[in-house]
C-alpha cells in the first residue's frame, strides 16, 4: 500500500506530522493500540519447534555439534521470518485493493502491476476473492488511504478505505488472512474494533501533506465500521458491534495515555544509576590492616 507521506518512524512507535516541513508530533492509531500488552511466546516455540522438525537436513545435522548449533540458530528465527514474509504479504494485499479503488474512482493507478506481483509470489487467490467481494457487495469508494488527525486526544492514522455500500457509509480496514484447515480465513482479532473506531472519532482528514492543509472529517457521523478479513479462500467482512464501541473507544483513550506516560519515562533519563561502595568501607578496610600490622 501507498506508505503515509507524513508518517514516520521514531523511537516512540510510528508518528504523524502535519506537514512534510514540520516535525511529526502525535503517534498513530497503531503505535497507540501496541501500548496492550500480549504475550507471543507460545507462538514463537510453536514456530521454532516446527522449523527445526520441518527440516529436511536434520538426521544429518543430529550427527553434527556444528550444524546442530546452526540449526537451532535458524529454528530462533523462524517466527521472525514469518513475521516478515507474512508483512510483506500484508503490503502487496493491501496495494492492490488500493489500486481497485482507484480504478474505480477513475484515477491513475497499478492494478494489473499490482495483480502481477500478486501472482509472482502465488498469492493470486487473494486478489481473485477480493474481486469477487467488491463486486458483490457492490463497494462505491470514496476515499482511499486517507490520512485523520485528533486533536483532542493527540493522534492520526490512515484509513484503508471510505466507502459507500448499500447507500451506507463504511469506514473500512483490510486484513489478510490466513486459511484454516476447513478452508474458512482466519478470525479478526477483536483489537481492529479499537483502530476502527479512533478513524471514526477523527476531527481533520489530510487535503494535501505537503502545504499541511486539513479539513474537517466529513465522516465521522454514525458510519458502518467495517473489518474485512482477506483471504485465499474467501474474504469475510465483520461489523463492529455499536453497542460495545464506547468501551473500545474508552480503551484507546487510556492506551494513548499509557504511550504518552512511556514516552515521558523515556525521555526522563537513565532509569538505573551505579552505586560506589560506601567511603566508610574503605575506611573501615584501612584501620583493619594498621591493627593487622602492629
């Protein structure tokens, strides 16, 4: 997808700026929602374990400290490699339904570039069933990749689609997904209810990064929030519930405030300061070794 112009990378978590001349300033929705706490351990053994088992080198490599040692290396690895190939993924996803959008606005786009890429890496299907989600439900876009900032509470993010489905307004997220063994994509994590409903609660929608002019946010007023889970087998579109999204709201609240306070820790200083042993120890050593002499 099309990287956020104003979007940067920082010690504190990705952050927004207002302009392409000014200093980024607020982080983003997802710097802001990484603040919660989760535990991948298992995960990260669950994946090492499997990479080592999968290996088709491993009764040599048994035989072998060596290459024992190297295998065990790159099991370590594993979740990462998975991490990232499956972020990658993620992009080249993402860019296409970007570029379907475009298309359909009648603007310049890539999408058969983007298609192609796709089918490079064998990934074809996700496109393929997205097709067949966009024409089914009809998606009129509106605003593709659009930058929001909040003042208020102090962030901004760039949303992946604005759209019009069925005379309704839909605020909408893309994620893609793995498949299960029952050829059903994978559950949505509860979490997208939380970026969702930041876009939402948005104040200013970016006209042009680089002047920094903003507008106020058109779309704000009651929309469908939208998580469509993209997958090879088939893409699932999920509702957030509006009777539970002033929780979630409240929640983000609170973890921006969580970044705010980590950030502030950070800036303090050094946490731990060296101690030197106490002046009367080597004092007290001293008048032991007069006493030890005489």
């Amino acid at each position: 997808m099309t990287a956020p112009l104003l979007a940067h990378a920082t010690d504190y978590g990705r952050m927004y700026a207002r302009s392409t001349t000014e200093q980024f300033s607020v982080p983003s929705i997802t710097t802001v929602i990484g603040q919660q706490a989760h535990s991948l351990d298992g995960w990260f053994s669950y994946m090492g374990a499997s990479s080592l088992a999968a290996d088709p080198e491993l009764p040599a490599i048994l035989g072998s400290p060596a290459k024992t040692r190297q295998a065990i290396n790159k099991a370590a690895k594993a979740a990462e490699v998975y991490r990232d190939a499956a972020a990658a993924r993620g992009d080249r996803v993402h860019t296409y339904c970007e570029q379907v959008a475009l298309r359909a606005l009648g603007r310049p786009h890539r999408m058969q570039e983007c298609r192609d890429d796709l089918a490079a890496h064998g990934e074809e299907a996700f496109a393929a069933r997205f097709d067949e989600w966009w024409e089914l439900y009809r998606v009129e876009p509106l605003a593709p990749e659009i930058t929001v900032w909040n003042k208020t509470v102090g962030y901004a993010g760039t949303l992946d689609l604005v759209a019009r489905i069925n005379g309704r307004i839909c605020l909408i997220d893309y994620k893609t997904k793995g498949t299960t063994r029952d050829g059903t994509v994978k559950a949505l994590d509860d979490k997208v209810v939380m970026q969702l409903a930041a876009g939402m609660k948005a104040e200013e929608s970016l006209v042009d990064p680089v002047a920094g002019e903003w507008e106020p946010w058109k779309y704000g007023d009651n929309p469908m929030l939208l998580a469509v889970a993209i997958g090879e087998t088939e893409v699932r579109p999920m509702r957030a519930n509006p009777e539970i999204l002033k929780h979630h709201w409240w929640k983000f609240c609170a973890l921006r405030r969580v970044w705010e306070m980590s950030a502030d820790v950070s800036a303090a200083g050094q946490a731990l300061l060296p101690i030197a042993p106490p002046v009367f120890a080597a004092v007290g050593a001293g008048a032991a070794n007069s006493s030890s002499g005489e």
